[in-house]
C-alpha cells in the first residue's frame, strides 16, 4: 500500500503549472535566440572595427546598402532564387525518395543502386558546375541541375537509412496482427522513416540553397548569388554582406518550413 504522503508526491501537477512551465520554457528559447542573434551583430561590429586592409562594412553600412536597393528588383531576384530552389529540391524529392524506398525493398535493385550512389556522393555539388555550364544550354536549367543534384543524393541516402534503421519487431508485430503488404507499408514501415527522410529533406534544402547561389554567381542572370557576385566585381562590399544575409535567411525559412511540416506530418516523433 501507499502511505498518503506518496500519494501526495504522485500526484499530477496541476493544469495551471504546467502551462505556465511551458510558457517559461518558450520564453527562455526566444530570449536564447535573440541573444544568439544580438551576439552575432556584436561580433560582426567588432569585426568592422578592425584595420583591415579590405575593410568589413559593419551591420549599419549593410543595412543602408539594402535600403538603396531596388525592391522591384530585389524582390525579382529573391523570387528567382526560391523557383531555382524549389523546383531543383522538388525533381529531387519526387524522385530520391521513391528510389530510396524501392532500394530499401529490393535487394536487386539495391545492389545496383546503393554502389552508384556510394560513388557519385562524396563527389562536392560544387565540381559538378564546369560539367552542367557545358551540357545544359541554358543558364535557367543548369542552375536547376546544380540544385537537383545538391539535393538528391541527401534525400535519398536518407530515405535507405530510414528504411534500414525500422525494428523488425515492428514489422513482425504488423504482419502477426495480420497486415497486408500495403498497409505494413502504409501504418508501419512510412510512419517509422519520416522523421529520418525529413532530417535528409532539412539537409538537401540547405545544399540546394548553397548550389543555387553558386550557379548563379558562375552563370545565371538574376538571383541573390548573381546580385552578390555583382556586389563583389563592383566594390561594394556592404551589398555582399546583404547578400550573403538574405541567403541565410532564405535557407533558415526553408529548412523551418520543412521541420513545420514534419512536425504536423510526424506527431509521434519527439525529437
């Protein structure tokens, strides 16, 4: 039996604490942000004040550069960027994680396609720039390419893993309770990779965007990798530190959209 004094102890703390427990918690992790962020302009002001022999354009002169500039054109060019990104991640998406999935299942086609994939992987997206300016005739698709191929080989090497890291007592459990093929697959098998090909999802969009800037400084016309690129052949400086801004403010939104989405898809994972 259990004394009333730990029946005291066990019971569950009221409604009240616990949303108040968690507001403190979310507060806590914005004042963390913001002082991450306040630290960063810190750090970047102090940079600027060093004697450079190029000198460092501080936070103020970067964010009078982007005020100078055309919102018509600023806005063309964050608009380029994004359809780059997001059409290169979509072509990858649709078809890195239904290979994956497939390479999971078969064996036959996981002996032809993991050794291929095992090859091309470590290879950087970036040596792949000369090869996409010769084949794609266009600077639009080769952009897109550099994309795609960034973001590919994340995806679906994330997509195996997913497969590979499922407990078979999951699967025995479903096929003991008498699960057809279809809905082992659909109950069990998905569920328990998604939080893994979403970690590859958050990857591929940040190589996407690192691809995206990189094609558009080599060749593209437009976009915030071109506008940066010009920044740097013209001089000014405090525009490539705004560049460089957007771009990390592009990838930041894009990576929390993909874990906004994972989290509402993937309920029952609590990482």
């Amino acid at each position: 039996m259990v004394g009333p004094v730990a029946e005291e102890l066990i019971q569950p703390l009221p409604i009240e604490i616990v949303v108040r427990t968690e507001r403190k918690q979310a507060l806590y992790a914005k004042l963390r942000t913001v002082s991450s962020v306040a630290g960063l302009l810190g750090i970047w002001t102090l940079l600027s004040m060093v004697p450079w022999s190029v000198p460092i354009p501080s936070p103020l002169a970067s964010f009078h550069a982007l005020l100078r500039l055309d919102p018509v054109m600023l806005a063309t060019d964050v608009a380029l960027s994004c359809r780059r990104v997001g059409l290169g991640f979509l072509i990858a998406a649709i078809l890195a994680v239904p290979l994956g999935i497939i390479a999971g299942y078969s064996r036959w086609i996981r002996n032809i396609v993991f050794p291929v994939i095992e090859v091309l992987r470590p290879i950087p997206p970036i040596a792949w720039i000369p090869l996409a300016i010769l084949f794609f005739p266009t600077s639009e698709s080769m952009v897109v390419f550099l994309t795609f191929l960034g973001a590919f080989f994340p995806i679906v090497y994330n997509t195996m893993s997913g497969f590979w890291s499922i407990k078979p007592m999951y699967i025995r459990s479903g096929k003991s309770l008498g699960a057809s093929e279809w809905r082992l697959f659909w109950h069990v098998i998905l569920p328990a990779m998604l939080p893994i090909v979403f970690a590859g999802l958050q990857i591929a969009i940040g190589i996407s965007w690192l691809m995206v800037v990189a094609g558009e400084m080599m060749a593209a016309k437009g976009g915030v990798g071109a506008l940066t690129w010009e920044a740097y052949q013209t001089g000014r400086y405090p525009l490539i530190f705004v560049g460089m801004a957007i771009i990390g403010v592009l990838g930041s939104l894009s990576s929390l959209l993909i874990k906004t989405i994972s989290r509402t898809i993937s309920r029952w994972d609590v990482h």
